[in-house]
C-alpha cells in the first residue's frame, strides 16, 4: 500500500498555478507637462547648443551672420556731430537710416554695456534708464528741426517738456533701440514744434510719448 501510495503521488499530474495579470505600468492619473523653455522668450538661461542643434528648428541655407542685413545709413556719426552739439557721455544716436528734414526722422542707439549708466542702472541687472531713451528720442527730434530751410539753430534748442510717456519693456544691452519722431505741429512765429515719437526694439514697442521743442534761428 506504501509503495503504491508513492507511485501514485510521484506520477499524478502537477497542479501548475495560473500566470498572474500583467500589471499596467501606466498610472491612474495624466502625467505633468511642463513648458519648452527653448522656444520660450524670456528664457535667458538657455545654451545656444540646446536652441540651435534641435531638430524642431528651423532649417536655413544661409549662415545666421548672413541672414539679417544691416540698416541702411543716411546720416553718420560724423554727419550727425555736425547737427547736434551733443557730446560724449550725452549723445545717444548713432545712426540715421531715415531722413526727411522738419517732417520725420528714424535713428538707432546701440546699446552696449560699454554705455557709462550701466555700472550703476543697475549693477546686476543692466537696465537703459527711461529717462535716457526719451532724451534720445528728443536728439532724433532735433535731428528732423535742427536745419536752416526748417529755421532750425544748433545754438538755440531745448527740449521744453513731455507728456503721454509709457515705457513698454525694459531695454538691456544689446539692444538696438529704433526711435522714430514726427513732426504733428510747428509754430514758427513762437519757435516751438510739437512731435510724436516711438521707440522700438525687435520691432516691439519700448517706449512713446509726445514731445516739445523750443528752437530759435540763427
């Protein structure tokens, strides 16, 4: 009976368990995404590596430094030295690239951290003072009432007030800042021209506003 026992139970079919229910590695709930900051504006800390080598960028024929042209140049530095008694670390237009004397001009400022201001506007965060941009864009309103068919005198100019400004958006180094002035009102008898400006940067807003000035003839 011993033996029998035995060679029914090493001989009788095994019992193999069910295989268990694959588990599902996906979870309940839906997964965090968070923003691509190589496509975002504002962020300043992104390696130029990760933003240019990417393969969702754009693709160019032509190199980066040949792509963007360069402004045209109507007035110099030297051509606008001779039209502004401004002078260094206080003339902030660098270059015309459009001229239409007593009517409109459009100047560009480089802004560079070279500029004298930034030490101290602000140390760790390199800000063009609002105050100069508007001084600037005054420079360009002289450039357009500074000539003798406008009865315009270099010896005799000031910038007699500003009304309306707004700042847009801070301008930092390595900007190029574009300001535009138009003349919308002249009083020769009393001297004074009112004109609208805008300064821009990439093609947004900066900065406008409407200026006085207060000129008188040779």
């Amino acid at each position: 009976m011993a033996a029998s026992a035995f060679s029914n139970t090493l001989f009788s079919p095994i019992s193999v368990p069910p295989k268990p229910k694959p588990v599902s590695l996906q979870p309940k709930f839906p997964l965090l995404k968070f923003p691509d900051t190589r496509s975002h504006p504002l962020s300043r800390k992104t390696s130029s590596l990760t933003t240019f080598c990417s393969s969702d960028a754009p693709q160019h024929d032509t190199p980066i430094e040949l792509r963007y042209p360069a402004f045209p140049t109507v007035m110099d530095i030297n051509q606008i030295r001779d039209i502004l008694p401004h002078r260094f670390p206080f003339l902030l237009v660098d270059r015309v690239i459009e001229y239409n004397p007593g009517v409109s001009a459009v100047a560009i400022k480089n802004v560079t951290i070279n500029d004298n201001f930034f030490p101290g506007h602000f140390p760790e965060r390199p800000i063009m003072p609002g105050v100069l941009m508007v001084e600037a864009m005054a420079q360009v309103g002289g450039l357009v009432m500074l000539q003798p068919e406008v009865g315009g005198s270099r010896e005799n100019f000031f910038f007699a007030g500003i009304d309306k400004v707004r700042f847009r958006k801070p301008v930092i180094a390595g900007d190029t800042l574009v300001m535009r002035m138009t003349l919308t009102k002249l009083q020769k008898r009393f001297g004074i021209a009112k004109m609208e400006g805008k300064a821009y940067v990439g093609g947004e807003v900066v900065c406008e506003g409407e200026f006085l000035m207060a000129m008188g003839s040779e």
